[in-house]
C-alpha cells in the first residue's frame, strides 16, 4: 500500500505489521504459525481518530499493542513522528513513552489497587520529570483531576472507592498529563454503562479539540466509532479489509464483510429493525489467506481484494 | 423548579457524583477486619504477650533461670516455685519465660532470613522469566529435596550445635517455600492490566517490581510468614529436643521437653509446662495467620 | 396484544436486599408487572437497575444469606414461586421456565458432552430416557440450527464456537418446551454478528413454538428488534413500561430519554453530528435508596416532589394504552417548551 497523499506528515506510519505466534508441535518442533495480525498498514493524522473495528479474533487488540510497543510486532514497521520504534533501545522507548499513552478497556483492572489515584495520575511526571518539585506535580495533578471531571481532593483516595466511569476518567487524567500526542484507546468505553459511555466519549473528544491529540480507537461499537472517528479500518482475520473515511465506509461498504457487520449492529428503533433484512449469512467463510492486499477503489476508499471459494 | 439545587452545572461533577464510598484506606479497612475477628485477636494478643515475655523475661521471671537449686530438686508446684522444679534445680517457671526467647527469637528470626532470602530471588524468578526463572527454580528444587532435619544435623556436625545454628538450619529450608510463593504470586500480578498499563506509561522494570508489584504481594507473603514462625517454633523445639539446637544450660522450651522425658512419671511438671507453652505459641500464630488471610483477603476488587 | 391473553407471570411488589458489611444493599425496591403468555418482554436497565437480580430472586437462584426477598409475590400460573419449596422450584426450572444466562463459556459444562447436558432437563422433567431423548436432544440442535446435529451431539462444549455454545443454551431452555424462556445478557458477550444470528433465531422459534419470552439486556438496539414490550429499570425500580414503538417514539421517563440521547446516531453523517447527551452523575448507593424517585437527582427535569415522594408507575396521559411511566414531572411539555425555544 502506498503511503497516503496526507496533507500533513502523519503522526504514525504503520505498514506491514505482522504478529505471529509459533504453534508448537506436539513433538516439541517447530510447527505451525498463528498469524494473529498479518500485513497490516494505515496512517493516522495529527489530530485524528482512527477507528479500528472487528469482532473477537480480528486481531485489533493486538495492533494496539504492537502499535505502543508493549508486545512488539513479528514483522513490519510502525513510524512514530517519524522515527522506527523497532529501533529504540529500551530507555528510549521509555522516553518515547512520554508521547504515546494507552487508555485500557477495564478501568477495574488497570489501576494498581494499592495506589492512590493522586500518585497513580502522578506518575508520568515522576517518570519523565523527574526534576519536578513536589508542590508543582501535585497542582498538575489536582489540574488534571478536575479536568476530566472528578473533584482533587479526591487524589488520596483509592481505586475501589471509584465507579468504573471514574476509574476510566482516572486512566485518562494519567493519558494526558505529559501531553502527549498520540492515545491508543483500547475498547475504552466497552466495560462501562449505556449512560457513563456518552460521558467517557464527550470527554475524549473534548480532549481533542483542546489538546490536539490523535486517537486509535479500538472498539467493537460500530455506533460509537462512527460517532468518533474520522476514518475506520475494519479488521478481519487480522487483516484490513476495508479502510476509508467513516461515512463513506458507512454509507457506502464495499467489502462483504464490512457489509455484513454494518447490517448486524442493532439500531434503536423497533420500526426499521422489524423492516431490515439481515445480511447475515451471506458470506461463506473465507480463508484468511484469501484476504489479498487493499485496492483504492475510490478516492480515500481502500479495500483488500478478497477471493471467495 | 429547584433545578439548580440538584441539577449539576454544566461540568461541576462533583457536586452530583458522590464520591461512593467514604471508606478508610487499605490499611485502615484491615485492620478494622482483622479486630473483627475475635480468633484472630487472642490470636494477637497472645503473640504480643509471648513477645512481651520474651522482651521483659529479666524483670518478669522469678530466678535466674540456670541458677541451680541442689536443695530443690524436682519439686512439686508450690508458692515459691509456681511451675515446680526440674532435675537440677532450675525453677522451671523461669525456665519458660527466658526460654521464649529462644523459641520466639527462633521462630521470628528463622523466618525473617527465609523471607530475606526468598523474596528477592522468587521477584527474580517470577518478573523476569527464562533461564533466570529455570536456574533459581531448579535451585529452590535442590533446597528443597534436603530434610531440614539433615541440614541441621550436618550444620550442628561442622559448626557445632547451637541456637543460631538451628535458626540457620531452619530459615534455609523454609526458604524454598517463600521463592515459590513470591514467584507464583508475582507472575499471578505481573498478569494484570495495572502492570501492563505501568508498562505503558513508561516504568522501567526495577520500578515496576517495586512499586507496583511488591505492594500487591505483601498480603500473601504475611500470611505466610506468619504461619511459617508456627512451623519453625515446632522445628526449633524438635531440634532443641534432640539436642542439636539451644545447648543446656541456657533454657529452650524444646530442650526441656528432652530432659523432661526421662521424668515424665516423677515430675510431671517438667513436661506439661513447656509442652503447653510450645502448642500456645503455635497456636496463637496460626490464629493470627488465618485471621491476616481473611482480613486481607477480600480486600481486592470491590 | 397481550390485553386478552392469560397471564402467565404476576409479579407483585417484589423487593430483594444482599446484606453486606456497608449494610443492607437494596436492590430490587417494589417491582410490578405481568406478563403474558406469548409476549416477549425486553427489560432494560443498566448494572445495579436489579433488571437481573429479580429474575434470579423470582427461581430461588440468589444464594440467601446473603440475599433476602423483603416483599411481594411472584404467580406463576396462580403459584407464588417465592412460597414455593425448593423441591417445587426445582420442577418448574428448566421444565416450565427455561434460562439462558449470559456467558455460554461457563454456563455449560465443559466435561459433559451437549447430548448429556440437554437430555438432563429431559430426564428429570419429562422422564425420557435413552433413544427418546436422544432423539429429541438431535431434534432440538436442528432447532437452533446447528448443522450437522446428529454428529455434534456426542461433542464437548469445547468444540463449538461461542454463537454455537449460546444456540445449545437455547435448546437446553428450550428442551421441555417452556411456557417462559429467560435470557439474560443472553447475546452481550457475542460478537455483533453472532448476536444478529441468535436474535434473528429467536424470533423465528417465537413463531414457531410462541413461549413467553423475558429478554434482559442493556442494549436498546436488541431489544428494538426483539420485544413486544419494553420495561425500563433503574436502581431496582421500573421507570418506564410500554408497548416497545411507542417507547421508542415517545418515551415519557426523563432517564429513558437519557438512554436514547446517549446513543450516537448510525444514520447520521459527521456533519450533523452532535455532542451525545450524557447523563450527568452516577446511579445512587443502594445502601441508602434515596426516598423519593431514584433517577432525581440526575434528572434536570425533576421537580421537588421527585425527591421525596417516590412516583407510581401509572399509565402516562395521552400515550398509549399500556405505556406507563413512574414521574411526577411532564416530559413531553419540558420537550415541546424546549423545542420552541430552539
């Protein structure tokens, strides 16, 4: 795939990002491969959101933590303003860090139970500032607290003193405080109630607006990535599929499977659920290794050539 | 419309969301636990009474416990000897104050080195995986294979039997047991997303073991600890009994119970008291060890 | 429909509470409703709306201690199941009403083959045995459209696919063919495809076995496609119960509209997007259920009697026929007030 016409450098470059997990033999040898993400590329934009959608299986998890390093991709190249992160020693990386953040699907699980939320949002300054005097982290702290919303006399408390609406707000406040330019959000709303997402999602975008950030948004909610992102990839069997700007994907799904998940998602309004026909079994199962490269069927509009039995 | 007295303006959360519980802190909340439990608490204050003794034993103990008394040999309970005597004249009430020392300090400081050394090579092990992992593993596997017996014995046959020698012997074989728990517990931690989110935000690996996985594992290893001073306190008094750990004259519930063996029909005395002060002591920290577990273990994910 | 039909299940005022260390959680306070046979009724409600929590309490499922039923009556067919003993109860689980719970991954078990697991229900319900049951075991996987069912039967849970685990759940429901099937969060751990599958399974064997149908779930979108009527709960109360068109097209409950507002819009292109509408706040500690209705203290629309006194679900004037709502403020005039304003 080539690189995108994009009016500005992309913030991230990714291209051919492949994770393979070796399938031992019962004899010990080396056997076959788990291709968990193969050939995967996108770009994303200063200032963007891009959706990466897919059911259990597609592999999105796994380019979200390839993408951040945290389980370092088999094969391919992620690009980060410019520099290769494969090539970063470890303390580099570290640094790197400061710039690229994760927000985690289980507010529940992704704070340290044994921590205070102050010294959890405090963190990254200690880290990556560490010339930072005590009372001045501690205003940035209180700053980011109230930021998303929660009250910073509240720093001392402990996560399960928290709502998972908060807790998720909590994991955000600690996105944010170096400023980074670049969150990976992994299915970020997906453990929350109806009503806390919309709060969550509000928040996120204002971030955005104010601070400028680029998004991954990961998510299996196609309504909420729509609502979200600019752009969406849709991942099947670890590979794109389709990639283009989010109302033409959704107006105008060219990929069977694409079509086929659009058709699933259920809308709230009885009427038109009665009326819609499903697109569900239309599809024979494909091979993954049918799934060929992405083809520019339209401007902006890219989808993987697939060849069906 | 009372609206602005409910309605929460615009982004002042706050005022709307409560925040859901005003409950103590983590070691606040324990401890709360912890005196709830009522076997739990004679448990403590049993242990605090031993240790107490131990500490006071110069002040609280009537004679000077290997001070001989040719004239009162193997006499009965009586005002002036509460515990009786033993063979040689030993009050034996004396006897068992000081000797909560040996056992206390036995069991306490027994544990205190298998912890020291447990920890740190099972935090390896667990955090750092692959042939670390494999090498200290194995090790822990030949620490293991050794009676801690035996260990005392040939400890006792190159060195001399002795208290400290004892303590050695024991703290070295309870030492296997803390690298396993250490290790199965730090990769049970290093598993979860709080690890993995540190990771993320930019903790190098020293920081991640001390920060936020030594203070999720603390709970466990108490828990341990705490029942593995009831198992050595039984170790030290086999030992002393057998003659390889505190050495006669000074005093050791354990080597009392050796020579009150001999006299169990004359005076039984000799044998009750420190038998009952062993079980007492073992007692009370297995109490206190399963209370610890219960009040700490619910604690995690409300 | 559903006026003229029996009544299959009457609940009356039904309220639970779990006795915990912070003291008693409240979570189900005075819950009421009918259903009918043949209807599908699609309650919704968020965690801690005690939308699962009444059903489990209704079949004797809620380990007491620490749970309690404080109040109310559920018939069943004129039999209060909560004055039922267990021996009783036993016979209509699985027989009279069938469940399908949420994570087909540990609702089946693993070492028991499916033949083995559906022919139980059978066993102990209907007392078939052997060839019977095996057939009818086959003739229940053709039901939920598993291929090749013959073969399948003699395989373990492991060995399907997670939309295929949740079908068997179905016929293990389905098995002894209930007058009442219960699905709870029966398609939130699914894919969204698999989910379209299970639903649209749901609603042809509606047609053709036509048993009542409790379908709990938080997903509007599901229960658009699924129920005749809808409930709506929230913090162990109902709010809002209607006719499902109608509570799509005029909610009257300010926390139903909340739901439907937070929702993104599929249809909607970027340009006319708007913020979601967020519910400010948090659902209350049901330790304390605050005395008046609950949602109050989130609801801009709330007037001073929502705090202290609790509002009756009673029909909401000039909706339809069955639409109730329990408010003592008037949404649709709020609605048009701000509508002209715009």
């Amino acid at each position: 795939m080539k690189p995108e016409p994009a009016d500005r450098y992309p913030l991230l470059s990714v291209r051919n990002l492949s994770k393979h997990y070796p399938l031992r033999s019962w004899w010990g040898g080396k056997g076959s491969v788990f291709r968990a993400v193969q050939d995967v590329s996108f770009d994303i934009r200063p200032g963007e959101t891009l959706g990466l959608v897919g059911e259990s299986g597609s592999g999105k998890s796994t380019i979200g933590r390839a993408v951040t390093m945290l389980n370092p991709p088999s094969a391919g190249t992620v690009a980060f303003e410019g520099t290769d992160l494969a090539k970063l020693s470890a303390g580099e990386m570290r640094r790197m860090r400061a710039r690229i953040q994760m927000v985690f699907q289980d507010p529940y699980a992704a704070l340290n139970p044994r921590m205070s939320i102050g010294d959890y949002v405090a963190e990254p300054f200690r880290l990556h500032r560490p010339g930072m005097a005590r009372a001045e982290r501690r205003d940035e702290v209180e700053g980011l607290l109230a930021r998303v919303g929660l009250d910073p006399r509240f720093a001392q408390r402990y996560p399960h003193q928290f709502s998972g609406g908060q807790r998720q707000r909590i994991c955000i406040a600690r996105a944010i405080a170096l400023k980074p330019s670049f969150i990976v959000a992994d299915e970020p709303i997906a453990a929350l109630d109806v009503s806390i997402q919309a709060q969550v999602v509000n928040l996120l975008q204002d971030l955005q607006d104010e601070l400028g950030i680029s998004y991954l948004f990961i998510s299996h909610d196609l309504r909420m990535v729509r609502y979200l992102c600019q752009r969406v990839a849709v991942l099947w069997h670890g590979r794109v599929v389709e990639l283009a700007e989010a109302d033409a994907l959704y107006e105008d799904p060219r990929h069977p499977y694409t079509r086929r998940l659009l058709s699933a998602v259920p809308v709230p309004n009885p009427v038109e659920e009665r009326a819609r026909l499903r697109a569900a079994a239309l599809l024979p199962p494909a091979d993954p290794d049918a799934i060929g490269g992405l083809v520019e069927v339209a401007p902006g509009h890219w989808v993987a050539d697939t060849r069906y039995s | 419309m009372t609206k602005a007295a409910i309605a929460p303006a615009g982004v002042a959360l706050p005022a709307a969301e409560p925040i859901l519980r005003a409950e103590p802190g983590p070691i606040r909340a324990f401890w709360t636990r912890l005196t709830a439990r009522r076997t739990a608490m004679v448990g403590l204050v049993i242990v605090v009474a031993l240790i107490l003794m131990a500490v006071f034993a110069d002040w609280i103990a009537p004679y000077d416990p290997i001070a001989t008394d040719w004239g009162a040999i193997r006499t009965a309970p009586s005002w002036a000897h509460p515990f009786g005597t033993d063979e040689v004249g030993h009050d034996v009430l004396s006897r068992i104050v000081f000797g909560a020392r040996a056992s206390l300090g036995a069991g306490l400081t027994s544990v205190a080195l298998a912890v020291a050394l447990g920890l740190p090579f099972g935090l390896l092990a667990g955090y750092a995986g692959g042939v670390i992992d494999l090498l200290i593993m194995r090790l822990t596997d030949a620490l293991l294979a050794i009676p801690f017996l035996i260990l005392a014995i040939a400890l006792a046959a190159f060195l001399g039997p002795s208290l400290t020698n004892a303590m050695v012997a024991i703290g070295l074989s309870a030492t296997s047991t803390f690298v396993r728990l250490t290790r199965a517990q730090v990769q049970a931690v290093a598993a979860e997303e709080f690890v993995e989110a540190a990771r993320a935000v930019g903790n190098p690996p020293w920081r991640i073991a001390i920060r936020h996985i030594v203070p999720n594992i603390v709970p466990a290893i108490l828990v341990q600890a705490t029942l593995t001073i009831a198992a050595a306190i039984i170790a030290e008094a086999s030992l002393s009994f057998l003659g390889l750990g505190q050495q006669p004259p000074e005093p050791s519930w354990g080597s009392m119970l050796n020579v009150a063996k001999n006299f169990l029909e004359q005076a039984p005395w000799m044998a009750i008291w420190p038998g009952a002060s062993i079980f007492l002591a073992v007692l009370a920290f297995n109490l206190l060890g399963d209370g610890l577990r219960d009040a700490l273990d619910p604690r995690q994910r409300t | 429909m559903g006026q003229d039909r029996e009544i299959l299940l009457d609940v009356r005022d039904l309220a639970v509470a779990f006795d915990s260390e912070g003291g008693a959680v409240h979570a189900v306070n005075g819950v009421s409703y009918t259903l009918a046979e043949g209807e599908t009724l699609g309650i919704v409600g968020e965690s801690g709306s005690g939308k699962s929590v009444h059903v489990l309490a209704m079949l004797g499922l809620i380990p007491r201690p620490p749970g309690r039923i404080t109040g109310g009556q559920v018939l069943f067919q004129g039999r209060d199941l909560l004055g039922l003993p267990e021996r009783e109860l036993r016979k209509i689980r699985g027989g009279q009403i069938g469940f399908v719970f949420q994570d087909p991954m540990s609702s089946l078990n693993p070492g028991m083959t499916v033949a083995a697991q559906i022919i139980e229900p059978l066993r102990i319900h209907l007392g078939l045995d052997g060839r019977a049951a095996r057939a009818r075991a086959k003739d229940l996987l053709d039901l939920v459209r598993i291929p090749n069912a013959g073969a399948r039967l003699d395989q373990y849970p492991h060995e399907f696919s997670g939309g295929q685990r949740q079908r068997v759940m179905i016929a293990i429901g389905l098995s002894c063919r209930p007058k009442l099937l219960i699905a709870d969060e029966a398609t939130t751990a699914l894919d969204v495809t698999v989910q379209a599958e299970i639903i649209a399974l749901v609603q042809e064997l509606k047609r053709e076995i036509g048993m009542a149908i409790v379908w709990i779930t938080h997903d509007l979108g599901v229960v658009a496609g699924i129920a005749d009527t809808v409930q709506v709960m929230y913090a162990g109360r109902i709010l809002e119960r209607g006719p499902v068109d109608d509570i799509f097209r005029d909610p009257r409950s300010a926390y139903t509209l909340g739901l439907l507002r937070s929702l993104p819009d599929l249809s909607r292109g970027r340009a006319g997007r708007r913020r979601l509408h967020q519910i400010e706040g948090a659902p209350p500690d049901m330790r304390h259920p605050p005395p008046g209705d609950p949602f109050a203290a989130r609801n801009i629309y709330a007037t001073a009697r929502c705090l202290t006194e609790a509002p009756p679900l009673a029909q909401a004037p000039g909706a339809a026929p069955g639409h109730l709502v329990a408010a003592w403020y008037d949404l649709p005039a709020h609605l048009a007030a701000e509508e002209a304003a715009r």
